[in-house]
C-alpha cells in the first residue's frame, strides 16, 4: 500500500520524499486545486509510460504538462499574445493552454500522443512548489484508473491506486473539484477542448474573443477528457431524474424534490443553496458515495448549465454515456 503523507505541516518532507520518487522515474499522487494528479516527469518517456500504465489509460490520450510558472512554461511552448493574456490572467489555476510545442523543448512525445502541441497548465499551491524544486515538468493526469470517478481526497486515491504506487501526498479536500478547463487560442476564436474550472464567460472577457464549443462525437482526441465515455462509476447513471426507483442512489441540487425519493438508499445534494462552485467541489465525492452505496443506478438532478455548471454537466454527461471497452 502506497505510503501517505500529509502536505501539512511536513511540507518540506513531502517535497523531498516526492522528488526523490520523482528522480527514479516513478508516479506520485499529487494534490492540486482541481483533483488529485497522478504526477511523473514529462520529460522521461519511462516515467510516462508508468503513468499510463498505472492508470490503464489509452496512449492515444495525450496528457497535461505542469508548470512551475509562467517562465517556465515558455521555456517549451510558443505563446501568442491571446494565450499569453489568458495566462496571466488566470495562472496559477485550473485552466490549461493547448499550444505549439518549441522545437527540442524535451517534453516527450509519449505525454504529447505524438501531437506537435501541449497543454500546459500552471496549478495553484503545493503542486507548483514540487515541480520548482523538481526542476522538470510534471504530465499529470488524474490519479484514478482510466475512465473512472475523478479523486478529489487522498483516500479517493489510496482506495483506487494505493496499491500501484508508492506515495500519496494528502492536502485535504480540492477546493475547485473538476478538472482545469482546456482551450486552445485561435485567429478569431477560443475552441473549448473541455470544460472545467474556469467558466467560458471569464475567459471570453479576459482574450475578447468568442469560445466555440466542442463539435461533438468523432471529434479529433486533442486533450484529456474528450473521451465520449469518462468519469464513470460502477453503477448506471440516470441524468435529469424527476423520479427513481426503490433502492437507487440520489444526487439532487439546489434541494430540488425528486418523486420516490423516501425509498432511496442514499440522498445527497450537491449544493443545497445552488451554489455551482459549491456543486462543482462535491460532484465526485459525491459520485464516489453514491457508486459506494451498492446502488445499481445512481440518478441526478438537473444542474444548470450556466457557469461551472457547464463542466458539471459534461462530466456527468461523461459518467452516464455508453461504456467503451
């Protein structure tokens, strides 16, 4: 079972454990604002391949780079001015850049997919701080088996790859709790790769420029989270539920009454008062306590897809599509 440390107050020793990790070539399981990351050095194809095979995940599904910081990030991808602005406006945070890789920029191609760009994303507190005193990019995707519930607690992570890697760091809960919303910067337009935790309406205001959402099933894989099949649980899914069944597991928003819920085996609520940046921290813990609950469906409110409320509602969307093998 993988060894946990908690961030808080032995910073320092997880740093140093977590590098020494690092420096052999192995995945760590990382707090970030968004969920947690299952982190190796995106400079060493061996490291790369343990994470894919940690996780189970397909090759062709190219994984984000981490930053310690801006500077950083310019050191292995070309900026314009548009990602640039957005960048400086919203790094460190849970967006990420899908830009044009530098030429020997050292990033290998096994965390790209073989795509001449990379996302590149500078997360917020302690996992900035490894990655400075790592001195290389982190590829990190989420510390969870391929296409299954997002880990937004260390024991998410123990539960799941406690026994496939060798550390866990513990920062708590994650405050943001959907991935980082992906876009990559055209002439005329922001493309929407992936929803998350910053809004389309901030980052409309911030370039000046309209966003174009994703073009839907059979769109080219260009980052993470694009699989039509993703984040799923064990149960079935239900969305826009107005009534279930004996037995099934609830996830409900804003205290929205659903008929037959007396007879549920669990009733949770994202955010009783309909705060969407409330629901989006609860959304996979929340899932995770339904699927533990035995249930055989799990059924949800409506969300409104405004705001966080449009990753919410991908990701469930993600959670409830057929099961690819």
């Amino acid at each position: 079972m993988a060894k946990c440390i908690s961030i808080e107050p032995a910073r320092q020793q997880a740093i140093t454990e977590a590098v020494a990790i690092l420096s052999r070539g192995l995945p760590v399981a990382v707090p970030t604002e968004t969920v947690y990351g299952l982190a190796a050095d995106a400079t060493d194809p061996a490291a790369i391949t343990r994470i894919y095979e940690t996780k189970g995940r397909p090759r062709f599904n190219p994984l984000i780079c981490h930053m310690a910081d801006l500077q950083m990030a310019e050191r292995y991808a070309a900026f314009d001015p548009v990602s640039r602005r957005l960048a400086e406006r919203f790094w460190p945070g849970p967006l990420t850049l899908v830009l044009p890789l530098k030429p020997q920029s050292g990033i290998h191609p096994l965390a790209t997919a073989g795509l001449d760009t990379v996302g590149v994303r500078v997360p917020q507190g302690f996992a900035g701080d490894l990655i400075r005193a790592f001195g290389h990019p982190l590829a990190a995707p989420s510390a969870n088996s391929s296409g299954k519930i997002s880990p937004t607690a260390a024991r998410h992570v123990l539960d799941d790859l406690g026994g496939r890697i060798e550390l866990v760091l513990d920062g708590g809960p994650c405050r943001v709790g959907v991935e980082s919303t992906i876009v990559c910067v055209e002439p005329d337009r922001l493309r929407l790769l992936r929803p998350g935790g910053i809004a389309v309406e901030a980052l409309e205001e911030a370039s000046g420029l309209p966003v174009e959402r994703p073009a839907g099933a059979g769109a080219a894989i260009e980052a993470p989270g694009m699989l039509a099949s993703h984040y799923a649980p064990n149960a079935a899914m239900q969305l826009d539920a107005e009534r279930i069944a004996p037995g099934d597991a609830l996830i409900r928003f804003a205290g929205t009454p659903v008929e037959g819920e007396e007879g549920a085996r669990l009733v949770l609520d994202l955010s009783p008062d309909g705060d969407l940046a409330e629901a989006a921290a609860h959304l996979f813990d929340y899932m995770k306590k339904a699927d533990a609950s035995g249930a055989a469906h799990i059924a949800v409110t409506p969300v409104p897809n405004r705001g966080l409320g449009e990753a919410i509602n991908d990701r469930l969307k993600r959670a409830a599509a057929p099961r690819e093998s």
